[in-house]
C-alpha cells in the first residue's frame, strides 16, 4: 500500500511540475515541418506529371514522324 501511494505521489508531483517551456515553439516547428514536406510532395507530384507527359509527347512524334525524328528533336522537345 505505501509503495503504491509512493508512486502515485511521485507521478502526481511529475505532473503538477511538468512544464514544457518549449511547447509553442515546437509545434511551430513542426508545422513548418508539414508544409515543407507537403510542398515538396506537391513539386514531385508535378514534376513527375510533366515528366510523364515530355514522354508522352516524345512517343507521339515518334509515331507521326517515324524516320524524319531524330534524337535531336526529341532532346528539343524535351528541354522546353
């Protein structure tokens, strides 16, 4: 019983002083954190869309042009 009452104690007293100065500044953190992540994962998105479609564009040449398209037309289109 005494133990019991002991440890009970000892966490009231961790709770009633547990003070975390830091609080706001790290869910700020934090939620920068999110936004950047977010960002970042809506520029991959987009860049991979406009990947897909440069090949896309590329195969499309390719079959209207068949021979007349080189290498240096689809590095052309590429690169715009």
């Amino acid at each position: 019983m005494e133990e019991e009452f002991i440890k009970d104690l000892k966490r009231r007293l961790k709770e009633m002083y547990d003070i975390d100065i830091l609080k706001e500044e790290r869910e700020e953190l934090l939620a920068k954190c999110e936004k950047e992540k977010q960002a970042a994962i809506e520029e991959g998105i987009e860049k991979g869309k406009i990947e897909a479609l440069r090949k896309d564009v590329s195969k499309l040449l390719l079959t209207k042009f068949k021979d007349v398209y080189t290498p240096q037309m689809k590095d052309t289109w590429l690169c715009q």
